[in-house]
C-alpha cells in the first residue's frame, strides 16, 4: 500500500479503493520499518497468529461512518480485528460499534496509587514489600478473590462499578474522583450480558489475572514537567504502585458471546467485513445497543477490580510502614481497551462521536471538564506501561491530541513478539534471577507466565514515548523504574 511521510513522526495511508478516510499512523522510522516488513505477530491475543498491523489500519479505514482518519498509536502492533494501539471515532448515526475495536479483556487499563514513601524507605525492604502484596493480592490463571458474588451480586458490579466496591468497604470515596467516569459507565445493562460471562465472575473481583498484567512498585526517577507533576502531586525518588488489569473472565466472556452475535449482524445490515474479527453492527441498531450495554457493564467490572485491589494494595502496605491507609491515594485510573460516546471537535464543530481504543488510552487535555478538578489546567494523567526489566512513563493529554486523535495516548511498549515465541527463547527462573541482578524484586504465579513477558518480547519503551511526544499527542511528565513487581 502507499505510504506518505507527512512528518518525522506522522505517516498517512491515503484515501483509496474503499476506504472512507485516511489511515494515519503516529510513529518514528525507527518504530515503523518492522510494520513494513510484512506479516508481525500479535499479542497473546492473537495466539502466536500473523497479521499486519497496518492492513489493519486501511481495513478500520473501510468501516461505516468513520470520522476523520483510521489512527495507529506508537506503540501499534496487530490485534483481533482493529490494531492494538488503534483508534477510531465513528458518527453515531451513520457508523458502527465494532467487537475488535474492544478486545476481549475490556477495559484493562492502570491504576496508579501515589504514596509518601521515598525510595531509601523501600530500598532496603524490596523482599519484604514482595511478600506482602504477592500474599495478599489474588494474581494468577483462575485466580479467585475473597468476594462471592451471586448472579443479582454481579448484577450490581455491572451497574455501580467501582461504586459497588466502594459501598462493600474497599477504598475512600475521594478515589471515585480520580478514576475515568468517576468509575461507574452509565448505560451499563446486566441483561445485556450472557449468564456465563456473570458466572465467571463469582470469584474474580479483588484479582489480578495472568498475561500481561502486574503490581508493580515503581519509583519515580525523573521529572520533565515540573508544573503537571505538581499537580499530580509527584516528585523525585516518590514510591508509585501500578495496578493492571480488566475484566477477567467475564469481559473475555463477552467479547466470545458478542462475536457470532455481531458477524450475523454485519451479514444482515449488508457491512462487508475483511477480517472476522472486524465484525459489527451499526450503532443505533438493537444489536449495535446490546453490544454496547455489554461492554459498558464489562467496563464497570473492571473498575470495580481495580478498586478492590487499591485497597488490597493499601492493607499490605499501610501496616508495613505505618501510614493511614488514606496516605496512599489514587493518583489516577484510566482504561486503554474501551468504547465510549465523547464529544470532539471535527472540521471546525463540536459533536457526538463513538470512540474506540484499542490498546490506546483516553488522553485529554487541559481544560476538559471529565478531567479532575486538580488536573484540569494541566490534561489528566496516562501510564505508559515499559516491562519489568525497563522504565515506564507518566504522560499527559495535549491540545494537539485532542485535535490529531480525538485525545487519545500511547498505553504501553507494545509487543515485538508472540507470546509462544518469547517462552522458547527465556526460561522464567533466570529472567527473575537476572531481574534480581539489577535490583528488581519479581514474584511470579507462574515461571512460564514471566517468560511471556520478558523485556525483550516488547518494543523499546523509550522510542515510542518518543514518538507519542514527538507527535504532540502526549507531553511527557516523569519517568520511572520498577522496584518490585508481582506477576500472575
């Protein structure tokens, strides 16, 4: 296909054939050379599956009632159907909710919870800091957490979401402030989610799962910028936890159930379809509404884990080192596999659009009334996802993603590797010695599950923080490096 260099760090794939927009891809040359090498190979999504990331893009292009462009983020590689790291914004009356523009594990995303404590106050307990949250924080492959939930208790996660947690005794109020929608997705409806998808879920609140998910505790090692960092709250050497998860069994339940639901719509509304997992309905059809009823119920189940685990978090660690548990806040939550009705602006006017990430991050910028009120002047805070073995960012939106990509982010490195690949050339038990060596404590579930996620798998972190900033979408705010980190 043609490619356009527009600028060191923006490509477009024209306009043609049947695409309705351009495909726009926000990376560095460095960064794209391996996307034009051919086939690349997707996350564990893809199970070891060969597609390409940016036919991907021109295939998104071709979907109904897209607006403006198909839009790849830095650290874009090839996903079910829509890219990871892709974008795209759709009019409500024209266009279409698709299952690839989600993913399976629905909004998976990262919280990140600030503390008072220094670096020097962990240094010396990194083994101790390890045992405590590994033994308190359900982590692992059918990993189950302490809540029992009935079928009219999931119900009631699915509604309230983070809400749920908070009025069962687990985190502060003053953390519903900090995390995207104040934690709770309005047009969540239970009944729009399989019997099955609720019984996966019985067991599941308060845990952190397998894959590429993590505790880590990270401290922060440089500030770029000064007056968002202040009001972040953040400063040199600060200890940081990360949390990253989902949805669990439940969201991947209904990304399985929605699948033959949305290719049956796509034959019936006549949408052609180049890839299955590119299947969908139009918005305001009876299925494009129940698909996302479904998700935004999967969002709030995700919301509600993620703020049971805040709390776990806080019980491990509080005591240690005895802080009120209230002394360790959240600093922000934000998702990185959502769909969501935004307003943006397009050719000069505001309007309503549906907006899908892909393995991208909500990333508004400054003066945004969803942000919080102390984050306002400043865009809310997103996290960039390194490895264990590397650095992550804490970046911020910009008027220029707002304007370039409907506000979105970068979310993480990205994978250079397929899972199956990345266990044949790392055995675990050495990637944690090594880790060890450098002065990362790990503690995983599982051996095979850490040499998933050896650093080598993934894309350098740096050069796609790079690009993100090079572009203008996102504005670096501080870097930090892993301590501690906890693996299912």
């Amino acid at each position: 296909m043609e490619l356009k260099k527009i600028d060191d760090f923006v490509w477009e794939i024209p306009k043609a054939g049947e695409m309705r927009v351009p495909g726009w891809i926000f990376v560095s040359e460095r960064l794209l050379r391996p996307l034009l090498s051919g086939k690349g190979e997707g996350e564990g999504e893809g199970g070891g599956r060969e597609w390409n990331a940016l036919v991907q893009v021109r295939n998104v292009a071709c979907l109904p009632g897209i607006v403006t462009a198909s839009i790849a983020m830095p650290d874009v590689h090839p996903g079910y159907g829509f890219p990871i790291g892709g974008v795209g914004a759709f009019d409500p009356d024209e266009g279409v909710v698709a299952m690839g523009g989600v993913g399976f594990d629905i909004n998976c995303g990262v919280r990140v919870l600030a503390t008072p404590l220094a670096r020097s106050d962990i240094e010396g307990r990194k083994e101790e800091v390890a045992d405590a949250l590994f033994a308190h924080v359900p982590a692992g492959l059918g990993s189950e957490g302490k809540i029992r939930l009935t079928l009219e208790g999931v119900d009631e996660v699915l509604e309230k979401g983070a809400v749920f947690a908070l009025h069962r005794g687990y985190g502060l109020p003053e953390d519903l402030e900090y995390i995207e929608e104040n934690g709770r997705m309005e047009g969540a409806d239970p009944a729009a989610v399989s019997k099955r998808a609720k019984e996966r879920e019985f067991r599941q609140i308060g845990t952190l799962g397998s894959g590429n998910h993590y505790l880590e505790v990270q401290y922060v090692e440089e500030i770029a910028d000064g007056e968002a960092a202040q009001a972040y709250g953040l400063e040199e050497d600060q200890i940081l936890i990360a949390i990253h998860c989902g949805s669990r069994g439940l969201g991947h339940q209904i990304g399985q159930d929605s699948l033959p639901e949305l290719e049956r719509a796509s034959r019936k509304y006549g949408i052609p379809i180049r890839e299955r997992e590119l299947v969908c309905a139009p918005i305001r059809s009876p299925e494009g509404e129940k698909y996302l009823a479904a998700v935004f119920a999967g969002i709030n189940c995700a919301f509600a884990n993620r703020q049971v685990i805040a709390h776990l978090v806080r019980e491990a660690l509080a005591p240690l080192f005895s802080l009120p548990p209230g002394k360790i806040r959240t600093l922000y939550d934000v998702g990185h596999n959502n769909v969501k009705f935004e307003r943006h602006g397009v050719d000069g006017e505001e309007v309503r659009l549906l907006v899908h990430r892909k393995g991208s991050t909500r990333a508004f910028g400054p003066g945004r009334r969803e942000n919080p009120e102390r984050y306002r002047t400043v865009g809310h805070p997103i996290f960039v996802g390194g490895t264990m073995g590397t650095a992550s960012y804490i970046l911020r939106g910009t008027e220029v993603g707002m304007e370039k990509a409907f506000g979105s982010g970068v979310h993480g490195a990205g994978r250079a590797m397929s899972r199956a690949k990345a266990k044949k050339r790392w055995r675990g038990e050495e990637l944690v010695r090594d880790l060890a060596k450098q002065g990362i404590v790990v503690r995983a579930h599982s051996y095979a599950g850490a040499a998933e996620e050896a650093p080598g798998a993934y894309k350098d972190v740096d050069l796609v923080v790079e690009a993100a900033v090079g572009a203008g979408l996102n504005a670096l705010v501080a870097k930090v490096r892993p301590l501690v980190c906890i693996k299912g």
